[in-house]
C-alpha cells in the first residue's frame, strides 16, 4: 500500500475511526506484540502480548 508517497508494509493494519472513517494510522506487528503508528508516522502506542 502507498499512502503520501510512503510504502506502507503489507502486515501493517490500517486503523479509521468508525464515526467518519477517518484514517488515524496503522497498527503493525512488533516482536511479541503490536505498535500503533499514527498518520504522520511517529509510533505512538505499543502493547506487549506476552508481558501482562
């Protein structure tokens, strides 16, 4: 997927908002867990699946 002339990984998850379906950026895979992107690219969340 390109998206802003960027080329966005094909096991990156697109993430919109469900009252308008606004992009608000991707959710990608990282080691044991996922890490949010936001759409100008600055990782803004993580969440490790093994560490609870």
């Amino acid at each position: 997927m390109t998206t802003m002339g960027r080329d966005i990984p094909d096991d990156w998850i697109e993430y919109r908002r469900d009252s308008d379906h606004e992009r608000l950026g991707w959710i990608m895979p990282e080691g044991d867990g996922f890490a949010a992107i936001d759409v100008l690219g600055v990782r803004t969340a993580s969440h490790d699946n093994m560490g609870v």
